[in-house]
C-alpha cells in the first residue's frame, strides 16, 4: 500500500506523539518493544515499505535453500 504524502506527514507526526507516549508509560519493556515496534511496522505498511510476514518468509526460504545443498 501506499499513502499520499501530505498524509504520510501528518501520520509519521503522530506515530512521534504515540512513541513518546508509550516510553513516558509505565508498561513493562518487553510490553512497550511490542507497542513501539507493530506500529512502526503498520507506518512502513502504509508507505509501501512492509510486507507482514516478510522476515519469516526469507528466513524459511534460505533454510530451505541450505538444506538442498
């Protein structure tokens, strides 16, 4: 997908409001990666540069590339 960019701008605006947020939280680390990271991901989504999914996709396309040779 891809999203036009005057409203990218405003997107990646509030994806700064939303992570200063959860750091300023009091939820437990692991808990704020989690927050911090699928949001990133859905803002990388919308502008066309993630694929979910993608990173288990390559890992289990070279195991099966190791394991013909």
């Amino acid at each position: 997908m891809r999203t036009q960019s005057k409203y990218l701008e405003e997107i990646n605006r509030l994806l700064a409001d939303y992570l200063r947020e959860i750091e300023n939280s009091d939820l437990k680390p692991l808990s704020a990666q989690v927050y911090q990271v699928q949001s990133k991901n859905f803002v990388r989504w919308i502008n066309g540069e993630f694929t979910p999914g993608e990173v288990k996709k390559s890992k289990k396309e070279a195991q099966e590339r190791a394991e013909r040779n």
